[in-house]
C-alpha cells in the first residue's frame, strides 16, 4: 500500500540524524495525514502520530517561515501557513501536540488569511466630461494651493477632478491620498471617488482609498466591507492599520495583531501603532491569564497532562505569552527526565545487545547530561554485537559449506574480509579446501564484488566437474581462471595434471595429422591437413610446437612441385569464382594463354551476370495511405542494410530500394533462386546472400542502379573446416578485405568464430572458441567489423582479429544477455533485463528506458527495427500484422499491416509504401514523425503486474483484432483505388 511506503520513509526521516528540508517534510505530511483515507483505527493513530512529530520537526527548525491561524470552530486547531506564500501549508494542529521548541521558533501570532481577489465587475465605457481642468492640471494646480496654504482652494480643485481617460487614474489617486493623508477631507475624498466612472471606482488602489475614506468617517460596516475585498498584501500602510483596527473592534486579535505586524514592517510611521499593538497584547494575556492561573494547581497536584492542555490553550490565545512557554518548558524537562530514568532502567534489564543498543540511541538523544557515558556504552555494545554476529556468520559459514551452497559461502566470506579480524578470516577459509583460493588474493578482490564471486564459483564448478569425472571443457575454463588463482595448490594441481592429459591427446593427433599429409593425394588436401596440423600443435609447450612444424613442412615439402599452365588455369578460374581478385590478378601473370583466359573470363561474366531494371520511386510527403492494408503489390521482405531494403519480387527477381537515395531498381538471375540475405557491406552496394535449401551455397553480388552481378559464389564444404553436424549460425563479410568472411560454426557444444580467408586453398586466419548455444549473432560495425556473439553462457564483442578488446566488461563474459536490437551506426547494443537498456562497445549499460516493461517481454526476432530518433520499434506479430512500441511511454500502438512497411537496418526511420509492379514505380511516405497521428497508442501492461499477467496481456495481439486499426472505407479516400499520383517529387534512378 502506498501510504505504509509514506509511513516507513516519514519513520525514517524522524529517526535519521540529517536535517530533511522544508519542502520534504511538508510532502511527509500530507503523504501521511489519514483524515481523508479509508484506515483501520490503529493505522489512524499512527498516521496521526506521524504527522504530529513531523509539524514539530518543521517548525522547530523552519518556524520564522511559518504562522498558525486558528480555525473559525476552534482556537485550539490551528493551520500551518507558510509566511509568505499563501499557497503553501503543511496542514492543521493542535495547539496541544506542538512542542515548546516549536512555539518558541514562530516570532510572531498567527496572521489572517489573505482572503482571494473579487474579479471586479466588466469594465464599462467611460464617460465623456465635456469640460473641465485636466487630472494632472489640477493635481498640480492643488499642490501649488498647498503651498500657499489654500486649503480651500485645493480641495475644490480635487474634488472637482474627473478621469476621462485611463491615464489619468494615477493623478487621481494621488488627488485622492492628498485629501485622506494630508487633509483630512474624507467626505470630500469619498465624494471624488463616487463621482468617477465605474471601471475608475472598480480599481483596487481607489477601493482602497474609499475603504479609508470610510474608516475616517468612522462606518466601520461599510470600510469592512471594502476591505474584505481586498488582499492584505496589497494594501498600503494606512490601509493594514484601519484593518487592524477594525479587526481589533470585532474581537479577532490575532487577525489584528497580524495585520498591525504588516503595517509596521511598511515604510512611514503612523503614532496609532504602539497603542493599538499594547491594546491588542493586553487583551490577548487577558483571555488567556485565567487559563494559565487553572493550570497552576494542577502542576503542583503533578497532573501534568492537564495542566499542558490548559497551558497549550492559553498559548493558542496569546502565543508569547512568556510565562506560559515557561511552565511548559518545565513540563517537558519533567517528561524528559522520567523517560530518562525509564530507559536506563529498561537498559540494566535488557538480556541482548541488541535491545540495550537500542536504549541507548534513544538516551543518546535525551541524555545530555550522561552523553559521554551513552556513547562508551554504545561503543562496548556494538562491539560485543559484532562479535556476536561474526561468531554466527561462521556457524552459517560451516553449515552452507557442508550443504555446498557454494553462492552463499561467497557472501559470507566477503563479508568476513571486511568486518572480521584476520584470526576470524583464516578460521573461516580453513573451512573448506576450496576457499584457500581466496587467501590473500588480491588481484580477485581488485574486481567488484559479483563479478569475483562469478568467477571463484566457475573455479568451484570446474572442481565439482573434475570430481565427477568429467574432465571435458575443464581445461579451456580453468585457462580462463589462470590468471586469478595461479600459484595456489588446490588450482595448479588440477592445471597441470588436465594440460599433460591435453597435451597428449594433442601429441596423438598430431601423429595422426602427420601421416595423413604425408599420404595426401594432391597438395590441397596436403596443405589443408597441414594447416589443420598447425592449429592443433599450437596447444604444445613452445619448443615442442617448433618442432612439429618442422615435421609438417618437411612433409608438406614431398608434395610441392611446379604447377603447369593447365593447373594455374584452373587455379585462376576457382579464383575468379570465389571472388578473390587479388590471387586472380597473380596467377593472370603466370599463364601465357591469353585465349584460355579470356575464355574463362567470359565464362565467368555469363555465370555472374545480373540484369538490371531501375524502378521509378516517388518521394511522397502527403501520400495518406491506408496502413491498415496490403499494397496493391505486396513484396516479400528479404532483408535489411543501414541504408537497402531488399524485396523478392518472383523466383529470380529482387527488388532492391536504396531509402537514404530514394532509388530503386530491379535485379533478374537465376541464381536469386531459394537465396536468403545474411549480410551487407552498405557504402560499397555490396551483399551476401545463402541457399535456403542447398546451404553448402553462398553468394556475394553487388547490386547498384548504375551495374550489378555476382562478384564470388563460396561453397562452404571446400573453403571451410568443420566437423560432421556442424552448422553455420552466422556469415558476414569482412568490409577491408573481399575474400575475408566472418563465420560462427556450433560443434556440438562447441562455438567456433573463424575469420576465413578464401584462396586457391582456404585458411583460418584468426579463430574464437566459446562454450554453450548461441542465441545471437550480428554484426556490431563496418570499417572497421565487430561482431556481437551472444550465448547462453556470456556475451562478447569481438573486434575484426575475434580478439576481446580491453576494457570489455569482465561481467558480459559470464552473464548471457537477451539482445534487443543492435545499432551498427553507433556500436550500441539494445538487451532485455527487465526493460530495455543500452549497452556502448564495451558491453557497460550506457541508458536506460525506466518505463519500457513490455519491451523487457519481447524476443529479439520479433524487433523488425529500431528507431533511436523517436525510440520507437517496430514489431513483428501473427498474421502479417505489426505493431510499433514506444520505449519511453511503455505504449504500443493499434496494430497495421506490416506489408506496408519498409525499414531499414537499427537506427531506421519508417516508411509506408505503395508499389505498382506493372508501372514499376514505388510511392514512399515517411511516417516516422506522424506516428502518433495516424495511430491510437495504448499501455498494454505495466510494472505492478506479475510475469503471468504481463505475458497474457502481450498474447492478446495474437487476436487479430485486438487494438487493430481499421481498413479505411471508399469514401474515407483508401489509398489502394485510386492511381498512383504522378505530381510529387520523382527521383528517377
């Protein structure tokens, strides 16, 4: 419940040792207060105690800011205002709960409250005065009368100024004050003022000189009634007096005192004021005189309770009564010291150090007389609870390790590192063989706290695994742990013993490789073997890895001979097709058939050639399609660059459209049969594209308007090394170097990324292992390539040698991360924990959406595309439907056709589109700033609700026509009946 939440932070504000400010203790109060909320009676109570100490706590220390004005029903309750905002209180009290301290810090009594401006009436037309001296003539005119002393002559001359225009109002109040302050002539003043126009009559400043006028006159009635009016901030010096003082005449003394306090802070003096502030003392000390005279007896008698409440009620009729504060500063010091005496005693009986500790916080505050024999025996406590707490960490320490609950042994130990001493500390590591890794390990402890508890529990795994007898994978773990716990017994013991058993199994197939090359066939399967051979000895001790590469070039060396024109040929053309033109131009040099040559460059042209149709696409800013439909042509989505996207229009036709150029164009082979996208190099127009049912096939073309056709086709079983049931998980291109390539292989268990350089005989150029299944690859950036690699086992960014670059977060490589989108524009990774954040190219959470809870829901294969513009994602549902999700507002927005979308590659904008393949021209409409125009947008679940109900809400976009958006009718304009329209801005390609 939200109050208990109010209730908790007020309980700590009351009881921390910071002074909170102002304005939060106000909050607190309000949060708190339970007079307009439905509680049980001892909730109430609690709310009410609150609220009590917490007005105490502000005017004790904001009082000078704060007034108390008594409620109309009851002196007794009183309302916290503050000084000099009006809007600002901190609700109603008691004068019996405030404190002494907090009379004591409000300087003055209780003001009036500033009651609100009357709207003066509509202004009306003025009247004309036909004749007559000017305003500020006759203003002038009068005080040259004064100087000559003509007082007749002056107030004639006022009293006979008439406004006619708006300009003239000042003089006139001026004429006004003359005739009140300095004259005396009230009737005359009340008789100009009433002789003006209404809208003159209706200003405030000449309300206020009528008001005085009247009070002169001595028709209090009338004078009350303007000034009732009126907002006392407002008014002048002589004003805030004749409001006192009527105020004083109607009984209401701390209204009048309020009103005198106001007068007086204004400049100029006025003699009335030191008698009517001592007429309004005296009668306040006589109301509450007999009060205080009531609650003497009852002090003596030790009723203490009665003789506060009758002292608090004389306080609220006169609160500086001095004598009063008196006697109730020595009620609370009786209190005190009782409450002293009771928690010593409370103290002498606790049994734990626990509840004597906190006694003495409590006498801490109260005790000042004993403050330095509290805080000895503050000190004594903790120390024996520290000790206490130490001695039954190390039982919980012991029983957790006997039931292997190896996480929480971790937490405890640190915990230990810290508070304990070092004799405590050795006894708990001599608990169990496993934690001597942790003795003295300082370059773990270097690591935040999770990340080295991740680690030493990946060192008790590898433990626990040997101990089963499954010595698989431990090795390439226990490399990964070398460099935190080398040097300790309990880790090199079992290192050493796994890399001999490595070492000989690398030894063995070695053996093996050897004999293999030396009976190879041809010298490409001799080279391929060797290279194979070279990979698995660099396991070996440096000088025995020597050795066998010498072994395996002294083999290799019976294979090599001279190659003839007809192997260079062939060499040249296998070249040629897997796109390594480098290697092709050498061996051109070596081959004196320029007719075979030619032959096989034209044979090559005709296998690679790609026609090329431009397609006409309109820019359109006012198209107004229906996204609730279809286009009149849908086109099927193949894929996505940072700047293409890519439609399969027939069997052996794409569709390519560039949306940063608005181009298009349309690209015929053969080959675009069953071809599936995989990767693109967007700058040089270049793609990469493999067989969905043969996947040995993979192409490469460059698809421009100005020449396409295919540059390299890579069967994947002759350039590639892998194991039988391998499969390839991920291809990208490498953008320095045409026939490098990016491949993640699963083996098994096993994860391979190989940086693969194709030539006349292939090789691994640089290789990653992982361990565990592969939940997503992408390509993090070109010039230069990263790829992002995540698994169920950790998270990588891996530069363009598949190295880890320094600085990487150490906590990605252990933590499997939910992958939202990737943004290869700025190296930034979008994942799921919760809601969506941001990680930079160091795998570190750079931002945060607070409020994207359904975003924390969604599946990487169901984002098309993110927008970091507008932090919007487009979303991929049943049917042929989409919906966009708004990171920031958690909303999403009513379904439409995703068919009528075209996006690119994270960071994207959104395009709706029309295509007229009869026509070939393609209208495009952005939409990315008109999205929460054309569509409704809703919160489908939010952050109060549990997991089950959170998902149940998301699966109703499984019903079609759940928050769908409408297919327009014929007469609401739809899109796909009329023509395509030819007077928007064509961008021919």
């Amino acid at each position: 419940m939200l109050w208990e939440k109010h209730v908790r932070r007020a309980e700590a504000v009351l009881g921390s040792s910071r002074l909170p400010g102002a304005e939060e203790i106000i909050s607190l109060i309000k949060q708190v207060n339970p007079t307009s909320l439905q509680l049980s009676e001892a909730d109430r109570e609690t709310g009410y105690r609150l609220k009590d100490s917490l007005q105490n706590l502000l005017l004790e220390n904001y009082g000078q800011n704060f007034r108390l004005i008594p409620h109309p029903y009851s002196d007794d309750i009183l309302l916290i205002r503050h000084r000099y905002n009006s809007t600002i209180d901190a609700c109603h009290t008691h004068i019996r709960v405030l404190s002494v301290k907090a009379l004591d810090a409000i300087d003055e009594p209780a003001p009036i409250q500033a009651q609100a401006t009357t709207k003066p009436p509509p202004k009306k037309k003025q009247k004309q005065v036909k004749s007559g001296t000017p305003a500020r003539e006759a203003l002038a005119l009068a005080q040259r009368l004064l100087v000559e002393y003509d007082y007749s002559g002056a107030e004639e001359t006022l009293s006979a100024i008439r406004v006619r225009e708006r300009n003239e109002l000042t003089p006139l109040i001026k004429a006004v004050r003359i005739l009140v302050e300095e004259m005396g002539a009230y009737e005359s003043a009340a008789a100009t003022i009433l002789a003006q126009p209404d809208d003159v009559q209706a200003d405030r400043q000449v309300r206020e000189l009528l008001a005085l006028t009247c009070y002169g006159r001595d028709m209090i009635p009338e004078a009350r009634a303007l000034f009732e009016n009126l907002r006392p901030d407002t008014l002048g010096k002589s004003a805030l007096f004749a409001c006192a003082d009527i105020s004083f005449r109607d009984g209401n003394l701390s209204a009048a005192l309020s009103l005198l306090k106001l007068a007086e802070a204004k400049e100029g003096i006025l003699p009335a004021e030191t008698e009517l502030r001592n007429k309004i003392e005296q009668s306040m000390r006589a109301e509450a005189e007999p009060l205080l005279l009531q609650a003497r007896p009852a002090l003596a008698a030790g009723d203490l309770d009665q003789a506060e409440a009758l002292i608090r009620q004389a306080l609220a009729r006169y609160p500086h009564y001095p004598e009063g504060r008196g006697l109730l500063r020595e009620i609370e010091a009786t209190r005190t010291e009782e409450e002293i005496k009771a928690l010593w005693l409370e103290y002498e009986r606790s049994a734990s150090p626990q509840e004597r500790l906190k006694r003495l916080v409590e006498l801490q505050e109260l005790d000042r007389n004993g403050a330095s024999r509290v805080r000895a025996l503050i000190e004594k406590e903790k120390s024996a609870l520290k000790l206490q707490s130490v001695e039954q960490r190390l039982c919980e320490l012991r029983a957790l390790a006997a039931a292997e609950d190896w996480p929480a042994c971790f937490d405890i130990l640190m915990w230990l590192s810290r508070e304990g001493g070092t004799g405590i500390l050795e006894e708990a590591l001599a608990v169990s063989p496993l934690f001597s890794v942790l003795r003295g390990n300082r370059r773990l402890m270097k690591v935040p706290d999770e990340e080295a508890r991740e680690i030493w529990l990946s060192f008790v795994a590898v433990k626990a695994q040997l101990l089963a007898g499954k010595p698989e994978g431990c090795l390439d773990r226990l490399e990964k742990l070398k460099a935190y716990f080398n040097g300790y017994s309990c880790f090199a013991d079992e290192y050493d013993l796994l890399l001999e058993l490595n070492w000989e199994s690398v030894r063995d197939a070695a053996r093996g490789l050897l004999t293999q090359i030396m009976y190879a066939g041809s010298l490409a399967e001799a080279r391929n073997f060797a290279g194979r051979s070279r990979r698995v000895t660099s396991k070996l001790p440096a000088d025995e890895a020597a050795r066998a590469r010498k072994s395996i070039d002294m083999a290799l060396s019976c294979h090599t001979y001279i190659n003839t024109e007809v192997d260079n040929l062939e060499d040249y053309r296998r070249a040629l097709l897997i796109g390594n033109a480098a290697r092709a131009a050498a061996l051109r040099g070596c081959i004196g058939n320029e007719e075979k040559l030619a032959d096989i460059d034209r044979e090559i042209a005709d296998y690679f050639a790609i026609e090329v149709e431009p397609i006409t696409v309109i820019a359109s800013t006012d198209a107004d399609m229906d996204l609730a439909t279809k286009p009149r042509f849908p086109l099927p989505l193949i894929g996505e660059s940072l700047l293409h996207t890519l439609f399969r229009e027939d069997d052996e036709t794409i569709l390519v459209v560039n949306v940063a150029k608005r181009t298009a164009a349309r690209y015929r082979s053969p080959h675009f049969k069953d071809l599936g996208f995989l990767d693109s190099i967007p700058d040089r127009d270049l793609f990469l594209f493999g067989n969905k049912v043969s996947p040995n096939h993979m192409w490469r073309a460059k698809l421009s308007e100005t020449g396409a056709c295919f540059v390299a086709e890579v069967l994947m079983n002759e350039n590639f090394n892998y194991e039988e049931n391998a499969w390839f998980r991920g291809v990208l291109m490498s953008s320095s170097k045409d026939n490098d390539y990016y491949a993640c292989i699963v083996e098994g268990e096993n994860i391979r990324v190989v940086r693969q350089s194709l030539d006349v005989v292939s090789t691994a150029v640089r290789t990653f292992h992982a361990k565990g299944e592969v939940s997503c690859v992408a390509r993090g950036s070109y010039h230069p390539d990263t790829m992002f690699l995540g698994t169920d086992t950790g998270t990588f960014l891996l530069n363009s040698n598949l190295d880890i670059p320094p600085g990487q977060s150490r906590t990605a490589r252990t933590i499997p991360m939910e992958t939202f989108a990737v943004d290869c524009e700025k190296l930034q990774v979008y994942i799921r924990e919760e809601t969506v954040k941001v990680l930079n190219s160091k795998l570190k959470i750079i931002k945060q959406y607070p409020d994207s809870i359904a975003g924390g829901l969604i599946c990487q294969s169901g984002v098309q595309g993110v927008c970091t513009e507008t932090h919007v994602a487009l979303l991929c549902l049943s049917d042929g439907k989409g919906t966009f999700y708004n990171l920031n507002t958690n909303k999403f927005s009513q379904t439409i056709s995703l068919e009528r979308i075209i996006w690119t590659e994270t960071p994207t904008r959104w395009h709706a589109y029309d295509y007229d393949k009869d026509a070939s021209t393609l209208i495009l409409w952005d939409i990315t700033h008109r999205l929460d125009a054309l569509l409704e947008w809703r919160i489908i679940c939010t952050a109060d609700e549990d997991d089950e109900t959170q998902v149940a809400k998301l699966r109703q976009f499984e019903d079609p026509a759940f928050f769908s958006l409408p297919p327009r009718t014929p007469a609401q304009g739809d899109a796909e009946d009329e023509p395509l329209r030819e007077e928007h801005d064509v961008a021919d390609p």
